[in-house]
C-alpha cells in the first residue's frame, strides 16, 4: 500500500521472481507444512462442497417433506 500511495508501480512479474526465489530458499518444513495445509484445505471444501450439493438437491426436489398421513374421520 504504501507504494501506491507514493505512485510507486512495480512490474507483477518482478514481485512474481522476487516471491519465486524466496519460496526456492525455504527449507523442506515449511513447504511440508504449506502443503499439508493445503491438503486440509481441500479435504474442508470437498465436505463444505458436498453438504451444499446435498442441500440444493433437497431443496431443488418437488416433495421437500414426506407426505402427510390421511385424516381420520
């Protein structure tokens, strides 16, 4: 923020380099535990994306609610 503020502009592939490099120095730990994130990222969306399937699907059905029971007269 503070470069935009200045009217500073910097080339995205010139950050992407500088973020690519770091990312190079990292030791094996850190990129274990980035990825082990990640899969738990994805284990959390698959359950989320299957819960709003299983939700869309009931509300999208015609009967919603088992039918009712006849009166008794």
């Amino acid at each position: 923020m503070e470069c935009k503020s200045k009217n500073i502009t910097i080339e995205r592939k010139f950050v992407s380099n500088i973020a690519s490099n770091l990312w190079k120095s990292e030791p094996a730990i850190v990129k274990n535990t980035y990825k082990e994130i990640e899969n738990d990222a994805k284990i959390l969306y698959n359950m989320i994306q299957q819960e709003n399937d299983f939700v869309t699907s009931a509300i999208s059905g015609e009967n919603i609610f088992p039918p009712s029971p006849p009166l008794l007269s």
